[in-house]
C-alpha cells in the first residue's frame, strides 16, 4: 500500500490535512462516497512519523464489532490486540465512521483518556456536522472533499497543472484555450471522480459513474433513511438532473413524485446532506425575501448529471460553473420579478453570467443588471470561442485556484 500512496497524485486539500495530522483535533474528512476518502485517510496515515497506529475500515464486520462493544475497556483490550498501545502516542483511523453510530462517544472518551490522535471518515455531512458536533465539541475539525476540480483533473491525466495555473482567472487567451480545451470537455463529459477520470475507456468510464450512482442509492441513502425512501429518492434525483439550473417548485415536483411538500424538503436535505446536490439560494440585499425565493439546484459531478437525465448543452455547462465556484464561497443567484437573471453571485460581490458562446451584448446586459443590486465585479464565463473575436469574457476551463 506504501509503494502505491507514494506515486498517488496529491490532492489540494492534502496540505491542509498533512498541517492538521500535528494536530491533537479529530481531522474529520467527509464527502460524497468515493470522492476519495479512504485514498486520503491512508494518506495522512502514511505520514505519521511512529508505528503507533491503526486503520479500521468499518465496512468490515471485525472492526464494527470493536467499536459496537458496550464496554470502553473491552474496546481498549481489542484496539491492543490491533497494534495500538494505549502508554504512548499513538493514531487510530477509522474509514466510513457513519456505519457505527455509538463510534463519538468512542472517540470521546480515547480522546480525554489516551494521547491518542483520530483521523475519521464519512459520507454524510449530517451525521459528521450534527452527530460529532453535539459529542465533540472543541475536539474536531471537518474537511469536505468533492470530485476533482479542473486543476486536480489535469494533474491526474499526467499534465502540467501549474501552467493551468499560472495563466489560469484571466480574459479569454486564444492560445490558452486551444492547449486546454480538449480536456476540459472531457472533464464537463465525464466528471472529477477519480476512478472515472482515470478509467481508460469510454465503456468503463460511463460503468464507474453507473456504479456511483448505484451505490449512492444502495448505500448511504438506504443508511440514513429507509428502505422504501430510495425508490422516491432515484425518482426525485432523475427529476432534479434535467431540471439542473432551475428554481425548486416543490409543489409541482411534489405531486409528479406523488410525495407532500415536508417529505419533498426532507428528501433534499438528505441529498444536500450527502453531497449529491448544491442548492443555491437567491441573492437578497433582504434576508427575509431570500429566505422566501425559490433555491436552484445543480448536481455535484457533471457526469453524474449527464447519465441521470438528457439536458442540453448549455444546463451542463452552467452545472459545471456552479460545480467549480460553490468551493470558492457563498453561491447565489440573482432573478427580478420581471424576469432578468444573474446566474451567479459570489459572496455578494461577484456577478456571473455563464454562456456557452459569449458575445459583447451577454457582458452589457450582466453590468447593468449588477449595478443595480451594487456589484461592480463583473464576469461572463463562456465555453466557446465566439466567432466575432469578442474577448472580454473568461472561459470556463480558466476559472482554477
């Protein structure tokens, strides 16, 4: 396993997890199921400088046992057995941690007893958030990770991503574009999971995405509903797909899927909750009239998207822009009584405007409509180079960092 996690690609959030591993906090990593989770936990267990450690990946039935024990001392005897020696410093990992409910207060009482270090987990951020928060307060920290950005997506096709990222957030570049566009249509096609983007076939990557979805299904949501919720949720989940882009009206999806309007909103937190969507809400300069609009929802992997549900080429592309700003702050959307729109608004300082083919009149109209919600920062974000050598755009492939 060494040999392997060693010519492993890094991952940007590596850095931040490598500075918290000297920390005596619980790291907590959650995301979606395989976003890269356990590649992670292995390796910042790799990194630790002493032998005092172990991995326990509670999908098996050893381990769960372990920490399903009713008695700390029977759990310490058992850990001992594993390697672990309670007298000295030492590292317990444990990969997906929501399989074992009672597994906080395990670590709770490690945590106050031993010097013992946790790095744990998950892939729901309900149970992570909630759960840890209400036994682990002061004790941990949480990292979210989700599928590839573009950036980590050209590193792991064996490309040199520190060009992309030298010239990258800047107006469209003719020659930046030609070298990088192929790529990037591949990633808004395929997606950012790792195991898809490194599939070396077109069969096996649209296999791997079916698998995502299958296990998504199967796994976390049958774990944190129920049973019978799941068929609904597929149901829903292909409903959201070719609706990506558009405002949530629960009373109509509600009567398509035949559920109420509390359920409907249950179902998509538990969706919000396990990675699968990003609902963006509407940008108010009054909470109360934010909270009353509508939310917008996209998916969290655009190949994901595209084999839930067919959609046009111009959902997608949005899908993706919204994918690679919500890591950057607070998302928005911006729409008037009358209609006019601005796709996205970052941190109530940013406007964007997201066209497959931009042309001068797409950046007039995006200026005007932000000056009058007082945003000067203006960004149309396009796909294509336009035909008539309009330049005062940025194309998608660029927004990285």
């Amino acid at each position: 396993m060494c040999k392997l996690l060693n010519k492993m690609i890094q991952r940007r959030i590596f850095k931040e997890l490598l500075a918290h591993l000297e920390q005596p906090q619980v790291t907590v990593i959650t995301g979606m199921r395989r976003v890269g989770k356990s590649t992670a936990v292995k390796y910042l267990l790799q990194n630790v400088p002493h032998t005092n450690k172990v991995y326990l990946d509670l999908e098996r039935a050893e381990y769960r046992f372990i920490l399903n024990l009713t008695n700390y001392k029977d759990i310490e005897i058992n850990l001992s057995i594993e390697g672990i020696d309670f007298s000295q410093p030492a590292v317990i990992a444990i990969d997906e941690i929501q399989l074992t409910p009672q597994a906080p207060s395990v670590i709770k009482y490690l945590y106050d007893t031993y010097q013992v270090k946790f790095i744990v987990s998950g892939s729901s951020s309900y149970y992570l958030k909630n759960r840890f928060s209400e036994s682990l307060a002061g004790r941990k920290r949480i990292f979210e990770m989700y599928p590839l950005d573009f950036y980590e997506f050209v590193k792991f096709k064996n490309r040199d991503a520190d060009i992309l990222l030298k010239f990258g957030n800047q107006p469209f570049n003719l020659s930046f574009y030609l070298k990088w566009k192929a790529l990037y249509e591949e990633f808004l096609r395929f997606g950012g999971f790792p195991e898809v983007v490194t599939a070396t076939s077109e069969a096996d990557k649209r296999y791997f995405i079916k698998d995502l979805v299958n296990a998504y299904i199967e796994l976390d949501i049958r774990l944190l509903s129920d049973f019978s919720a799941s068929d609904d949720l597929l149901k829903l989940i292909r409903l959201l797909a070719v609706r990506s882009g558009h405002r949530v009206d629960y009373s109509k999806l509600g009567v398509i899927l035949g559920i109420n309007r509390n359920k409907l909103k249950d179902y998509l937190h538990l969706l919000q909750y396990t990675y699968f969507i990003i609902p963006v809400t509407a940008f108010s300069k009054s909470p109360d009239r934010e909270l009353s609009k509508q939310q917008k929802i996209y998916l969290s992997d655009t190949g994901i998207l595209q084999y839930l549900g067919q959609m046009s080429s111009g959902q997608i592309f949005e899908n993706a822009i919204a994918i690679q700003l919500m890591q950057r702050g607070k998302l928005q959307y911006f729409q008037k009584l009358s209609g006019q729109e601005i796709d996205f608004i970052l941190d109530e300082t940013i406007a964007f405007e997201v066209k497959e083919t931009p042309v001068e009149a797409d950046l007039h109209k995006l200026n005007q409509r932000a000056a009058q919600i007082g945003i000067t920062d203006c960004r149309l974000i396009g796909r294509h180079q336009p035909t008539n050598n309009f330049e005062q755009f940025y194309w998608g492939g660029s927004l990285v960092g």
